[in-house]
C-alpha cells in the first residue's frame, strides 16, 4: 500500500519536473517515443454502469421498459445490468517528459426504452451519452515504447435522446429530440506499448456522469466502470 | 404439420400467452390531444389542461378544479380488468376510478386514487364483467392538484 502511494506520487511529481531535472534522478529512463510531441488514441471496449437510477425508475413509474437488446442477452447474467459497449478517442499533447494534456471523447450509456402505448405503435425513448473532456496524464516511460499512466479529466457530458410518441391523431407517431448538457469527471489509468509511430494500449477506469436529467432532476449515471482496449499513433517533433 | 412449424406455432402460442394484455381503453397516457381536448376522453364536467411530466412531450392530463370528470367507453369486454394509475395528487384533493360495468349509468365499482408528491403508479386488480357497453370514469371531487399520467385498463389473462 506504502510503496503504491509512492509511485503514484513519483507519476505526479513526474509532471512538475523539468526534462533536466527528471533527467539527472532517473538517466536510466529512456524518452516515451523517442520524445514525439503529439498522440492518437481510439479505443473500444466495456463499461459497468447501474442497472438502476432514479431517473429509470421514473421511466418505469410512466410505464417505460428496458427490453432485453440483443447486445445485453450476448452479455448475460450481471447483477448490475450487463456490460455495455463503450468507445473512446483522444488526442494527446506531451508538454513534458512526463505529462501531457488530452482532448477525450468516450461513448457513455446508449439505453432504449419502451413503453406499450395502446394506441398503435409502442412509444419509445432512446438515449446516448457523450463526454469531451481535459485530462491531464501524468506518465511514467519505463522505456521508450512502454509506459504506464494515470490521468484524471473533467468536461461536459451531452446526452441526446429521442422520444416517438403519438401526440395527435394522426397514425405517425412524432420524434422529438433533447439534448442534456452535464458533466462527468473521469479518473483512468492504463499502459501503452508502442513502436515508433503505432502502438497499444490498455485503459480502465471511472467516469462519473450524472447525465441524462429528467423535468425532475432525477439524473442517471450513465458512466461507471469502464475498461477499453486501443490503439494509439505518436508523430511530431520531439521535445 | 412438420415439426418446424409446430415449433414456431408452440412458441408463438407461448409468447402469446406470455404477454396476454389487452387495453379496455384508448389514450392510457392520455397523449392524443385534438386541440386543448383529449381526443379519447370526453369531458363530461369541469376543466383540464395538458402538461408535461418527466419529459416536455410526454403529457399528463391536469385535472383543474372540481369537480371533474371524463370518461370513455370501452374498447373490449373483459373478465377481470388491472387498473394501473400513474398520478400526482395533492392530499385532499379527491380522486376516483370508478367501473360502470354494463353501461346502465350505475357506477359498479370505485378506485380511489391515493395522494402522493410526486408521481407514483399503482395497479388495481377489479373483478368484474366489463361487457363492450361499459363505461370507465376518471372523476376529481374535492379542490387540489390532481394530475393524471397515464390510466390504463387492460384485461388480465395471466390468472
């Protein structure tokens, strides 16, 4: 636990100190990437979220139902609701040896609702959950193609939704599109192995995300766990 | 028949009997609205009002002084219906389902709705023959806030 706290303060103070300094406490370290300035990441993966929140429930108060998707029954059996598919793209800018800054997108909760209308076709009520966020990353290049990281970021979550609903008597049922402005704070960690310019990388972590929100305030989380696998690019000019 | 087929056909039968809910009545979400009417719904007494629930365009109907009272025929004859309300009612303010069940203007039965802050569902088990000519009635009897999501009456085979 002692030596774990230490390293993460090592990963911190990894970002503060400058390439001469960090140079001259650890000569065994290699640049990350030959010390390439810019990154690409986009990655694919699961995410954990709960199944229940108050803003499903009262989704369910108004007669609403989350039928089994196909992509759920592929995934059965979890006792919070099946993992769900999550992806996630980031550019990266290195500003020091050993920290660099994110511009990150990642693909929260997709949810489809139904509900039996009893006037033709049942209602529906989708929703998707996006964030862009800062992340500052602070990493530690165990060599130049290896390294390990943590990184924690903060940014607004926007969840479309779409409810089809019949409101007049006319046969079509209308589409009406929302869109909720959130936040999340996400805090992740992951390794990357990489060649020059192309690379690997592994990354898991939790995003907080209380978004979509309802006429209530009633929110969902719709972040949660997440565990993503990628791949990454590195190119510019070195520090 | 080849064995193909009565797969299909048993478990269309299956299904069938699984998610066997017929409605009694149109409009249960009351979101057909012809003007500043609902399109189901007669208005018998009173006034009401279209409102947002939990989303803009997911209405509810706002039952507006009292007393107030609408009505609609029903739809099928059924054995035993399920009355489930989804309702925000102010204590005091009185509210009532209530089953005329052979259309001869005698109510044969009566729901009360219960008072809650915010929006909450409940369901009613009524057994009594609804023949075609029956008549369902949503009434409000005392002043209060009173708005009514969703009534739907459905016939339950499940038993």
């Amino acid at each position: 636990m002692h030596s774990k706290g230490l390293f993460v303060v090592a990963l911190l103070l990894g970002g503060v100190l400058s390439p001469s300094t960090a140079a001259a406490k650890e000569p065994f370290m290699e640049p990350f990437v030959e010390g390439q300035t810019w990154g690409l990441e986009v990655g694919l993966g699961l995410g954990w979220t709960a199944g229940s929140s108050a803003y499903t429930r009262t989704l369910e108060t108004f007669g609403f139902e989350n039928r089994v998707s196909l992509e759920d029954a592929l995934v059965c059996c979890w006792n919070d609701g099946p993992p769900r598919f999550r992806f996630s793209g980031a550019v990266e800018r290195i500003v020091l040896p050993y920290f660099s800054v994110l511009l990150q997108t990642n693909l929260l909760d997709r949810e489809k609702w139904y509900r039996d209308s009893g006037v033709g076709e049942d209602d529906v009520f989708t929703w998707s959950s996006w964030t862009l966020d800062v992340h500052a990353r602070a990493f530690l290049p165990v060599r130049k193609w290896f390294r390990v990281y943590a990184q924690f970021g903060v940014g607004p979550t926007f969840t479309g939704s779409r409810l089809y609903v019949r409101t007049t008597p006319d046969a079509e049922q209308t589409k009406y599109r929302e869109v909720d402005v959130g936040y999340n704070v996400a805090g992740l960690g992951g390794l990357e192995l990489t060649l020059k310019h192309a690379g690997f990388y592994v990354q898991g972590g939790y995003i907080y995300s209380p978004s979509p929100k309802n006429r209530f305030g009633d929110a969902h989380q719709s972040g949660g766990g997440i565990l993503l696998f990628g791949l990454s690019a590195h190119f510019g000019r070195a520090l | 028949m080849n064995r193909t087929a009565l797969l299909f056909s048993s478990m269309a039968f299956l299904l069938s009997a699984a998610t066997c809910e017929t409605d009694v009545v149109d409009d249960p979400g009351f979101q057909l609205w012809c003007g500043e009417q609902l399109c189901a719904w007669d208005l018998e007494e009173g006034e009401i009002r279209k409102v947002p629930t939990w989303h803009t365009h997911d209405y509810g109907v706002d039952l507006v002084g009292a007393p107030v009272l609408l009505s609609q025929g029903a739809r099928s004859s059924a054995s035993c219906v399920r009355i489930e309300v989804t309702s925000q009612i102010e204590s005091g303010a009185m509210v009532t389902v209530e089953v005329d069940a052979d259309g001869d203007g005698e109510v044969d039965w009566t729901v009360p709705v219960g008072s809650s802050e915010r929006f909450v569902s409940r369901a009613h088990d009524v057994e009594v023959d609804v023949s075609i000519e029956a008549v369902f009635y949503l009434r409000k009897s005392a002043q209060g806030e009173a708005v009514v999501a969703r009534l739907r009456v459905s016939e339950e085979c499940a038993r």
